[in-house]
C-alpha cells in the first residue's frame, strides 16, 4: 500500500481516538488491526509500519477527522467540513 499521505503522530492517534469516544479494541477492529498494533502506535516508543499508520488514518478519516500537519496552523486534528459528507 502506498502511502503519499504524512503519517500520523502517535498523540494525533490517542486524541483522534479519544475525541470520537473509541477504545483501542474498537479502533483496532475499525483499522482491520489487532489491539496490540493500536496500543504501539499510541505509545510513540517506535514508529509504526507504514501500512499501520495508513489503517488508523484511513480509519479515522471515516469516522469524520481530517488531520493537520502545518506549520502555520499547527499539528492537530479537527472535524471534516459537513459538504466532505454530503452525496
């Protein structure tokens, strides 16, 4: 899998998990991963396998989030514009 997206931050991952009120079993099970994965991508001690980064993040922009990587604005996470929904 390819990955021409930056990979999320372990804290993008914790916060992004706890904003949308998801455990770890729940995240794992959304992102097609094991609990363990989710629980190592969430420490930051190691980065994780680019596949795991693309699963949590394909994962959690579903859910809504859309991440932040600039300077400018900051790091961060935020909530998809409603027209991101809209069909």
């Amino acid at each position: 899998m390819v990955n021409s997206k930056p990979e999320i931050s372990s804290r993008q991952v914790r916060a992004a998990r706890a904003w949308l009120g998801w455990t770890q079993e729940f995240l794992a099970s959304q992102a097609g991963l094991s609990k363990r994965a989710v629980v190592r991508a969430e420490s930051g001690s190691s980065q994780p396998h680019a596949e795991t980064s693309v699963r949590l993040r394909t994962a959690l922009e579903a859910a809504g989030l859309q991440f932040r990587f600039s300077n400018t604005v900051g790091i961060g996470i935020e909530i998809a514009a409603p027209s991101d929904f809209d069909s």
